[in-house]
C-alpha cells in the first residue's frame, strides 16, 4: 500500500515525444514490458547514472551513446536488469539498439537502451527483438500512463508528474515518469526515470538541469540503502513548441523551467518512496544547522537507514533513543551532543541531546500514528541543512524481498 | 530461534572473580536484571567502548574511573541503557558507584557501571539501589551462567565461553559472557561483553590484548549497522591462578593467552550473530584480495547490511545478483569488477565479474538452504583480507523490533 497521495495526474503531452509498447514475455506474459521513447529530430537529451560499480550493460552502452550522438530513441524493458551479464550482456545491450536502429533507420548511437528487474540473467533476445517492431506500430503521443505501466517492477502503481507553464507567452509541458520501489538509494541518479519538455534548450543545458535537479530529488530518496546496478534519470528538452532556445542561464526563463523540473522531479522521486517496498509511513528527515551539507547528509541517510529506526516507524513507537542513536553513529567528527535538538514534525523529543523536559510519550504518539512524518534534527553548529525522503521497514518489505524472484 | 550451536559451555571457575545478582525490578518484574562482578585485589582490567557520539552515561564514567584506577567492582543493569539521559542519567550512574562503593568500601573510581536496554528513559534509582545488597550477598565464584542471564535483553539465551590451558605446568581458565542481539554494529567494542582470566598479566598488556582480540571478534559483527550507544567489554586478569606477571609481549606465554583470548571472544561475538534478533541463517563474509584491509571491510560491511542480501538469505535465495549490487556500491575506488570472484560457500556463482557458466540455480540453491554459508569474494587486486560475520533479515527481525518497547 502506498503512502499518501500518490494519484497519477493528467500527463500532459509533450510536442515531440512519442510512446510505444509492448508485451515482449521478457519474463511474466500478458503485461506491457518494452516501451519505445521517440524523440523529435532536434531534441537535446542528458542522462545520470548509477554509480554502482557493477553497473549494467545498458548503462555502459548509454553512456557511450550519449557521449557520441543526441539519442532520437530509448528502449526500456522490465524483468530483466541485463547486470552482471558479462560480455553477452554488453552484446545483447548492443544487439538490442542495432535492431532499433534498423527498424528506425537511425544510427545505433542515436538510441539509449534501459533495462530493470532481476540481476545475473541474460535477457530473451529472441522474445525482446520481437517486441521492437510491435512497440514502433503504437508509438503516440498520449501514451504517458502506458509506458509508466510498462516499465514497473516491484512497484505497485505506475508514476507520474507533469506540470504546464508558460514563457514568454508560450504554453510549455514537462511530463515525466519513474520507477522503483526497492534496492533504492540512488547515487546520481534514480531507479528509472524519463522526463521531457518541449521547451527549446541548448545540449550543455538540458545536462546542467538535469544533473542540478537529480540533486534534491532522485539523489535525496532511500528505501533500503541498496544502490541499485541500473539506476538512470533521462532529461530530453524537445524544442517543438517553438520559441528561442535557451542557451544560457543568464536567460530568465532557465531558472523557471529549472523550478518545474525540480518540482517534477521532486514529485516522481518521492512517488518512489511513497511507494516503497512495504511502505506504510512516507518520512522526512531534515538536518539543519551542520557546518556543511555533507554532514546533514550523513546523519540524515544515518537515521533514514537504520533498520531499528525504520522499524519503530512501521510499530508507531516513538522510540527515539533509536533516532539519537543513528545520529551518533553516523561519524561526524567532534559531534557536541549537547547542542543537538530532534523533533517529529512540531513535538521536540530532544533537546540539547537529552529528552526534552515537557516531552509526553502522549504527543511522541500522536505523531508517530500519522502517515507521514517529519524528523527534524538541529545540530547547533552551522547553517548547512539537507533533507532525505524514505519511509519505514515492515514485514511486507521482507516478503516482498524474500518472494522477489519465486 | 538462534542459528546452529550455542549451548552453554561448561563455565570453569577463574580464580579472584566472584559474581552476584539480583532481582531489582529495572524494567520486568522477575527476572535477575542487576549483576555485580568482585575481582580480587590486584586484579588488571581493561575496556574498549562505543565509538557511537551518544554513548550513554555508564560509558562516560566508565572511561573516567579506568583512567583513574584498576576496578574491583563491574555493576551491570539490563532492561534500560541510561543513554540520551542528560545530566540526571550521568548522576544516577555515579550515584550507583558511589552507592556500591559505600557496601564494599572501595572507592568509587573502583566501580564501572554499564547499562543495557532502552535508549531515554531514567533508571528507577530506588529500585536499582535497593537491589545492590542482595546482588552482593550471592557473590560467588561459580555464578558465570546466572551472570550471562543477567545481563540478556532481547537475547533469546545466554552467552557464554570458557576455556582451560597450561603454562609453565599451571592450568588456568579463560571465562566470559556477552550479551546483544540487535542495534549490532560494534565499533571499537560488542554489546556487552565481560571476559577473566587467572592468568598474571601487566595491566598495559591486559589492554593490549583486549584491543587485539576485539578486533577480529566484536568489531567484525553486524545484525542490523546499528552501532549501540553501550556497546563495552571488559577484560580483566586475576593473576590469582599464580605464576609470574606476564609483563612482556615477549615472553612466550602472551601469544598463547592472545590465542586463547581471541578463540573466547570470537566465539562470544559469533553467539551474538547466532542470537540475531529474528535470525535463521549465520553468514561468514569472507573478502579477499583486497589493496587493504579497509577495503575488504567495506564491501563485507556492505554485502552483510544489504536488507536486499539479508532477505534473499532469508528465502533461501541464491539471488547472487543482490551481493554483486552490494559490492558495487561500497565506495572502493577503481574496482576492476572483471577481475571478482564470489562463491556461496564451494560453489562459484560470479567469475570474472559476470555469472560463472558452469553455474547452476540448482548448486546455488543447495548451499542457500543450509543454515550457515560462507560468502567469499576475491577483488583479485592484492593480498589483504577480512571477515565480517552477520545474519539473514527474517519476519521476525521486524517483528521484534516493532514490539521491543510494548
């Protein structure tokens, strides 16, 4: 069950994308499992990526792409991660965009190939080619929701933002969508996700927002602390609802279109974490008042990744000798205690690091029973602040763990 | 249900350790929660502590009173930590000292308190105090087993080892008992853990071999990367079994003792991993072919906090594509993964970085079933090498640790 509101919107269409799909059996029959992204000739595409280094054979191959040509296609399939394939993998990653490439009369380097699901299998070739074709015979342009659907695995509704806004007279869209619901700790970017806009941007900046956004977004999300092999966060700006291109941050409307994109982002990596693997509570933590940002950081993916934690959550136990305890642990050097405050959301439960005076178990409780919840953490020694979405540990997120690949 | 062999061993005697216990009503109502250890006169003790910035009020006197003198008295509580208590948790573990040091007529600074169980809460004082006397008036010297029931909290059996040896024709014993079962990530030291000798030793040498030993036991285990705020563990050396003063690393007789000591405490800490709060399965990280140390530290650390590994272990999953995620995520630079190989016990399931061919799920899933398994890997880059010793992630592990307060 996911946390709170996690309603697909009306996904706007965005002038020069289009979206196919297909059910190619990559491994459970009956469910769309490739999907096909076409963009715009002209379109500027950026991509992050994982920095696990076990990374998948798409990985390698996209990034490769992306150094040599702006990619007109992506071809995403689920159920099976092409990680930790070897050789044959990279082949099949390869073979995969060579027989796009032909049925789209493009360059192979002119297509970025996804690939999500299990770790160490080679994927059904014969059975993923096949789909190509059928993929490339429904590609339109108000297809948004299909391909969310199509390229879910553990998770157990589809994501999705999208925002309008206007620039200088001129309607744009930003429509994007995500995936992922465990082995979820990013490191430069998402499980998956694809967001695009037809906004006009010059290359060097649709990678610039892209790579500022994934910061506070995809960069900010844990559920289990795993990193996964295929992480990768696609940003593709395709120009075709007209107007000059925005070359340069001094342009006013870049800091507008970096808000949207942020706000998008934010959405769909939260989405994720709403969606967490046996997720029943949606957390904040926020650390302010560190000497710098990493630091926050640190005791905030301390506290975000602590199974003793995250269990107290799932019980609605306002144990927060568990909080204090991932707070000390995380290894920030020279920790004064002492100035340290901790609250969820307005109860203050420490303070200057020993329980707050007119602490009650009685509003500790009250918060714990909500559904979403705010840890505050001050740290009394700088300015630095930085905030972590994740959510808590149940037994669902055993089951669904140890049931994974049956 | 604890993993594979844990019976309580015969507990010898050592000569100059007596130990009493009482019922005092700390947190549950009977149950032997207060335990008191009297070493003879003469005694060396040593300790290592908690790396954890909010280590608790017993910790911080701890440290004071082996600065200023050699203890005769430990004095232990279960069923509360005295951690993130402020001022009033400092002056009640003082005020314990003192207490017992006016019954003994020792100095205060001859006492060390420890304290175990729930993080911000008070100790009852008066309960505590008036359960001095009578721990005091059991002492005896063959109370090993009600000591290691003493000290248990969410522990589901005592902890104990005990071995005998000769030295220059005198037999002596090494006896000792720990106690943890989850917030286990020790770092410097374990949970609790109080080990004796009669053996003579040097006080300098008695913490050297304390620091030696916890290395490669205490500091090599992990249930859930929850470094406590308690976590101590105490050695001390009679002499009473007589002889001469071990004064030297080199004399002959300290590498026997280091040996012995060593075999006590691994034992004690692997029984702590086999008691893992929901524990089915006893898993051995074994990393090899590391550049350093540090490094196959990490990726064991990594591989052995994975809830995606811990809970595939629990469904008996040979999900290996899990435990490659886990090594590529670990931060060790310029990881070359074509050069790793990882076995599940004899059986090679990742060579060369990518699935071994003669591999089968068939193999994998016979090693997966057993209840315990080594991991090894191999970074293939140098000759370092460590072992880090962890459990599975059951049902149980969240099901504990959602009620551990109720």
């Amino acid at each position: 069950m996911a946390v709170g509101d996690v309603t697909m919107p009306q996904m706007h269409v965005v002038q020069g994308v289009k979206i196919g799909s297909a059910e190619a059996y990559v491994r459970y029959p009956n469910r769309r499992d490739l999907v096909v992204f076409e963009f715009a000739e002209g379109t500027n595409v950026a991509g992050v990526f994982t920095q696990n280094a076990f990374c998948a054979a798409p990985v390698h191959i996209c990034k490769a792409h992306l150094a040599e040509n702006n990619p007109r296609y992506l071809v995403i399939n689920t159920g099976n991660a092409n990680a930790g394939t070897g050789p044959t993998g990279m082949q099949n990653a390869k073979t995969t965009c060579t027989s796009l490439a032909e049925l789209t009369h493009v360059s192979a380097s002119e297509i970025l190939p996804f690939s999500t699901g299990v770790i160490g299998e080679q994927l059904p070739m014969d059975r993923l080619l096949k789909g190509l074709q059928p993929a490339l015979d429904t590609l339109n342009s108000n297809a948004w929701v299909d391909a969310a659907k199509g390229i879910m695995t553990t998770d157990t509704l589809p994501k999705g933002a999208s925002e309008q806004f206007e620039l200088d007279g001129v309607t744009y869209t930003m429509t994007g969508i995500s995936k992922g619901a465990g082995m979820i700790r990013p490191n430069m970017a998402t499980m998956l996700g694809f967001i695009a806009t037809d906004v006009p941007i010059s290359r060097p900046l649709v990678q610039q927002l892209l790579k500022t956004s994934v910061e506070q977004s995809f960069n900010r999300i844990t559920i289990d602390g795993d990193t996964s092999t295929n992480d990768s966060c696609i940003f593709a700006a395709t120009g075709q609802a007209g107007g000059v291109e925005i070359a340069s941050e001094d342009d006013s409307r870049y800091a507008v279109v970096l808000e949207v994109l942020s706000c998008v982002m934010k959405r769909l990596a939260q989405l994720i974490v709403r969606d967490g693997e046996g997720a029943t509570k949606f957390m904040t933590v926020a650390v302010e008042g560190g000497a710098n940002t990493q630091e926050c950081c640190d005791i905030a993916y301390s506290i975000a990744h602590s199974p003793l934690v995250k269990t107290a959550f799932f019980a609605s136990d306002p144990n927060w000798g568990r909080i204090l305890a991932a707070i000390g642990y995380a290894g920030v050097p020279n920790l004064d205690v002492e100035k340290i405050q901790v609250w969820l959301d307005n109860v203050q439960i420490c303070k200057d690091g020993g329980a707050a005076a007119d602490y009650t178990e009685e509003a500790g409780a009250k918060v714990m029973a909500q559904s979403e919840i705010t840890i505050r953490v001050d740290l009394g020694r700088g300015q630095a602040k930085d905030t972590v979405y994740t959510c808590d540990l149940s037994y669902d997120y055993v089951k669904i763990n140890a049931d994974y690949r049956s």
